[in-house]
C-alpha cells in the first residue's frame, strides 16, 4: 500500500491477481478501477505528476 506525493492522492493499492486498482483521494475518498494491468499501475507510482497520469491512462478508461 504504497503513500503517494500527489495534490489530488494520498494512498494507491494494486491486487495483480483481480487487476483491481484503488486510490485514495484527497477529496473524494477510495475508487476502486478493474482490470488494470500491472504496467498501468507501475507507470502511476513512477510518474512525476500523479493526477496527470491518472487523468490521461486511468480516469475514464477503466470501470
């Protein structure tokens, strides 16, 4: 369960075995995103900006 710097996130979760994604907002509480592949998941706790990467490879692409 790694913390994340972010403005907009403070907690990120990955479970490869379900591909299921859960952030924790700042503002908004826990989403939980499916079928995320491990790529996605590694390329959010790398990125500089983590609401920018959210926003273009998770938000809206996932259920």
């Amino acid at each position: 369960m790694p913390s994340v710097s972010s403005s907009a996130m403070y907690r990120v979760e990955y479970n490869a075995a379900s591909r299921r994604l859960d952030i924790w907002f700042i503002r908004s509480g826990r989403y939980s995103y499916y079928g995320v592949p491990t790529s996605i998941y590694q390329g959010l706790l790398a990125a500089p900006s983590k609401g920018h990467y959210f926003n273009v490879h998770i938000r809206e692409q996932y259920a």
